[in-house]
C-alpha cells in the first residue's frame, strides 16, 4: 500500500477475484441446486440436505488439499495444472 501502483494491483485483485470465482461453476450450483433437483426428480428435504452437505464437504476436502499442495508444487503451476486438466476432462 506504499504507492499507486500497488493500490491499483490491489483493486484489481478485489475486483477480479469475484469475478472469477463466478467462472468456476459453483455458484451456479448452490444458486440451482433445489431447481436442478426437482428438475431430477428428487423432492425429499432429507435428500436435499444430504447433497448440500455433501457438497459443503467436498468442498471443503478439496480447498484444504489444495492449500496443502500449494506449498509443494508453487503457486502458478497448480492454477495452470489443475485448468490443463479440467480443459481435459
């Protein structure tokens, strides 16, 4: 925060980071999960709390193994390994 420059990286950052976040897809999901269930057929309250949870957990592993490796592998090749192989998938 000593100079322009860097206020400026730093407001772009708070403002790409939003942004990018939506593109990830997971937004989408929890918006329209209850919709995309009912679309399936799936109408159980129980069945619905079971998939959120199960998502919050998913989510959750894999935030945690991923701040595990970010150390290890470096800051740019895990974002660049894990787009490679998402484009593949």
């Amino acid at each position: 925060f000593n100079s322009k420059a860097s206020l400026y990286r730093v407001l772009l950052c708070a403002c790409a980071l939003p942004a990018f976040s939506q593109w990830t897809g997971q937004e989408g999901v929890s918006c329209f999960l209850p919709a995309m269930l009912t679309t399936m057929g799936v109408t159980s309250t129980d069945v619905v709390l079971d998939m959120n949870l199960g998502i919050a957990i998913a989510s959750g592993n894999s935030a945690a193994v991923g701040a595990l490796f970010m150390d290890r592998f470096g800051r740019r090749k895990m974002p660049i390994s894990c787009c490679a192989v998402l484009a593949l998938t």
